[in-house]
C-alpha cells in the first residue's frame, strides 16, 4: 500500500523512465517489492520499453564497430 502524504510517481514517469534505460532497476524493484507485477497493461509496456532499449543498444554497438572499422 501506498504511504499516505507521499507523492507517487505515475505509471507515465515509470515507463519514461524506463525507455531511457532504467529497466534493468525498475525490473528488480518490481520484481523484490512486487510493485506492478500483476497488471498486463503496465507488463507489456514495459516489455515494449525494454525491447526499445535492447534494440537501441544494439544498433549503437554495431553502429560503433562499423565506424571504428574493426
């Protein structure tokens, strides 16, 4: 439960944060505090903000070793 007088942040703010590459932590605070864990609309996504950030991680790696030329 929420503590009362304390501000929340949005699901918004979570997934914001998220696709700017805070899942690895918002993925281990969900998981150990079980904060979200059981509505599918925040699981998906957040699924789609973690595949975004894998993507985009690849995309830069190979984009660095092809302008690095190794």
């Amino acid at each position: 439960m929420a503590v009362q007088e304390r501000d929340r942040l949005s699901e918004r703010m979570l997934l914001l944060w998220c696709l700017l590459g805070g899942w690895p932590g918002g993925w281990i605070t969900g998981r150990r505090i079980r904060h979200k864990n059981h509505k599918q609309s925040y699981r998906i996504r957040f699924g789609i903000c973690v595949v975004i950030n894998i993507v985009a991680s690849i995309c830069l790696l190979w984009l660095g070793i092809w302008l690095l030329g190794t």
